[in-house]
C-alpha cells in the first residue's frame, strides 16, 4: 500500500457518489422529457451509470470493510465509523435492488415508472448521507490521514527557520 493512503477506500468512494448522481440526472431527464429526441439516449445512460453505481458500491463497502476493520480509531470514531456503515449498506442495498428492478424492466423494455424515479432520489439521498458520514471520519475524526504538526509547534518555530519557514501566519 502507498505509504499516504492506509487503505484505498478513500479513493474508491467518489465512483458510487458520482455514478449515482449521474443515474438520478440522466434517469430524471430521460423520464421527464420523454418527448425530447435526446430522451432515450439519457435513459439508457442513466442506466448504465446505475449498474455502475451498484458495482462500484460492492467496491467500495468491501475496502470499507477492510478500513472499518483496520484504521486506528477511538470510542468517539468508533461509533462515527458504524453510523458511516450503517448508512452505507442501507445505500448499497438501494442501489442494489433498484439494479435488479432495472434488469428486470429493461427485459420487457418499460419505461422507469414514477416509483422507480421516486426511489432512486432516495437511494441518491442514502448514498449522500453516507457520504456525509464518511466524510466527518476524516474531517472531523482525522480518521485515515496522517497526523499534522500541532498548532504550538508551529508557533515555536522562527520566523527563518532552516526548512524555509519565512511567512507569518497572523495575516
């Protein structure tokens, strides 16, 4: 593993946000303007980048598995990481039924139904909140990045130190 990162599910969690979004917004688009010339294009993008959602989330929740399992945390980050997860797999479970409702439809060539497009806003939603959560454990836990010099520390140093130090930190 690359010395910086302690686990490569920091860089595997974009995809499913990303894929997802895109579903939604080629989903919406397709569906709400049926008439449109563009409109069968965009919903047939939408879903390949749920199936790409899907996939990419199993991805993802198994080097989630892996960090859950293998950062350094406290009791705090502890129960910051299970909420995290939790939301996590009630977002893949989304993405996952509604794949499989999407197979399922495209045999028989359906439109996505108002039901279908009302839950993929939520299981847009579920993948959001994850990402929220997962993004406290970094930004508020410090879970999974190295250790920054602490504020005094800094202080200390003088104003040309050896390493090039030559700014002052009050402006």
């Amino acid at each position: 593993m690359i010395e910086i990162i302690p686990n490569w599910h920091p860089a595997l969690v974009h995809f499913p946000i990303a894929f997802t979004t895109a579903a939604l917004a080629f989903t919406a688009v397709g569906t709400l303007f049926g008439n449109w010339s563009y409109a069968a294009q965009c919903r047939m993008t939408g879903r390949w980048m749920l199936w790409g959602a899907a996939l990419s989330a199993l991805v993802a929740a198994a080097f989630g598995w892996f960090a859950f399992n293998g950062v350094a945390h406290d009791e705090v980050s502890h129960a910051a990481m299970t909420l995290h997860r939790n939301w996590a797999l009630g977002a893949l479970a989304a993405l996952l039924a509604l794949t499989a409702w999407d197979v399922w439809r495209g045999r028989f060539r359906k439109m996505p139904s108002s039901s279908f497009l009302g839950l993929l806003v939520a299981a847009w939603l579920l993948v959001t909140s994850t990402a929220w959560h997962g993004a406290e454990l970094v930004y508020r836990h410090g879970l999974g990045v190295m250790a920054l010099p602490e504020a005094h520390a800094v202080q200390d140093m003088a104003p040309h130190d050896e390493v090039g130090h030559e700014h002052d930190h009050a402006h």
